[in-house]
C-alpha cells in the first residue's frame, strides 16, 4: 500500500534525478534513492552548484548552501532527505 508520505518522497526523488538529468546531460533512468552522485554518477563541485541552481529553478526547491554537509551529496536519497528536513513541519508541499 503506497501512502501520501511515500508518493511525496517519490516525487521529490523524481524532481532531483530530474535536475541531475539536466545537470549532467544524460539519462538516469537507472537511478534510484540508493545512486551515488559522485561514484556512479560523476558529480563535481561544479555540478554540484548546477544541481542546487536547477532543483531551485525548475522545481522551486530552495536549498541553503551554508547548510549542506558532504553527507547530504551522497546519494539521491541523503539529497532528498536533508531537502524535508530543511523544508521543516509544516512546509507545504
């Protein structure tokens, strides 16, 4: 049974590959909330920033660079973890 928290960290997850789609300018349709950014997918710190610029443009995502640690750029699941818990309770979404 699929509940509305797990169609939410769908979604997101979906947005993020989506931006590292056109970050990295390939098809991830492989990728999953498990795919390493760097090891698997080649991200570097310029693509990083790219990641950030597209998630805010495209999807309105808003990220706080100042608040990002190395663990939330391990895999497309940390990315998308540390964006509900910047989000906070009661973010609209």
């Amino acid at each position: 049974m699929t509940t509305h928290v797990d169609e939410a960290g769908a979604d997101l997850a979906a947005k993020v590959i989506k931006s590292l789609e056109a970050v990295l300018r390939k098809d991830l349709g492989e990728a999953t909330a498990q795919t390493k950014l760097f090891e698997e997918l080649g991200l570097d710190s310029t693509s990083v920033l790219e990641l950030l610029m597209t998630l805010e443009d495209d999807h309105g995502i808003e990220i706080d660079p100042e608040t990002l640690e190395p663990e939330h750029l391990e895999t497309v699941g940390a990315v998308c973890a540390f964006i509900e818990a910047s989000a906070g309770p009661g973010a609209a979404g």
